[in-house]
C-alpha cells in the first residue's frame, strides 16, 4: 500500500537560534553546579580518596612560622 504525506510546514524564526543557546548553555551550568554541590558524594560513589598523609605536597606554614599541624 502507498501512502501520500503532505510536506509539512515548518518555520523557525531568529529567536529559536538564541532559545536554544540558551537551553543548552543553562543545562551545562546546571550540571556544573551540581556536580560541584555534590562532589564529596561522587567522589564516595567511586571510591576515590585523597592522597595519603605525607605523599602530597608539604605541610602549610603560618605566617609566624609554625606548621598548621600544630
């Protein structure tokens, strides 16, 4: 069996370009942030941990001197 379809109309003016943008570069920040809200989160899910004590970089100093450990 054929069928006929009739073509359809379709009009996109100036403004759908820009709605567009806007939609995508809203859901980017929104994923983002979330992932920065969430961070400690994710980082559980996946088992990842800081470096342990001493492998990283050196302890912090004061401005008088003394290291922060104390």
């Amino acid at each position: 069996m054929m069928t006929w379809h009739e073509p359809g109309l379709l009009y996109l003016d100036p403004a759908t370009g820009s709605m567009a943008l806007q939609i995508a570069v809203g859901g980017l920040l929104a994923a983002m942030a979330a992932v920065r809200i969430y961070w400690g989160k994710l980082r559980s899910v996946f088992g990842w941990r800081d470096k342990a004590p001493g492998s990283g970089s050196p302890a912090r100093v004061s401005e008088r001197g003394h290291s922060a450990a104390h």
